[in-house]
C-alpha cells in the first residue's frame, strides 16, 4: 500500500523521491553504490543503473522481468564497452555518431 508524505512516497522498503535537483546527489551516490534509482522521461519513468554492475544490471532485470535492456552511452564509441558489435553493418555505428547531437 503507499503512503504519501510531504517529500516522498515510500513502498515496502523502497523510497521514492521526487524528481528534482535537490536529490541529484542521492541519486548519484545510490548509482555509485550499485543501487537501482527510477528516472523520470518524457513520456514514461524508466530504470537507471551502472551498466558495469553486473548486480546492479541483474536487479533491473528482477524488477522488469523482461529483456533487453537499453543502455545510454555518452559517445557511440562506448558502445563498444556494453555490447557485442561484431554482427553489427560497417560504417552503423559511425552513422549515428554523424547524428548524435552535439553538446
């Protein structure tokens, strides 16, 4: 059942923050931890962990029960890092680094 507070809405023993600047840092530290932390989109809320947690990763996978998963990378080199990209057409990835916008 959930209890609603002035700052939070918690469930069994999770706790749900709202999405604001004010818990960034806690953010940030659950995902260092190997925690699994729920951000907001703009059409759904979706799941955030360290990809290079295999923990963090397999818990993702518990909460969803579902595959694959989508994983953010900062450059279209790092996907490299994550994924096999053997099958993957020559010249693919550089097209989307061509695409991606630039910051």
């Amino acid at each position: 059942m959930l209890k609603k507070c002035d700052v939070c809405i918690e469930y069994k023993l999770e706790l749900v923050h709202s999405a604001t600047e004010s818990y960034a840092a806690e953010a940030i530290e659950a995902l260092k931890s190997g925690e699994v932390i729920a951000v907001p989109t703009d059409t759904l809320h979706g799941f955030a962990s360290d990809a290079c947690s295999s923990d963090a990763v397999n818990r993702i996978y518990e909460i969803k029960h579902t595959s694959p998963l989508a994983i953010c990378v900062g450059d279209v080199s790092d996907i490299k890092h994550f994924a096999v990209t053997d099958h993957v057409p020559d010249g693919l990835l550089n097209s989307f680094r061509d695409r991606s916008p630039s910051y």
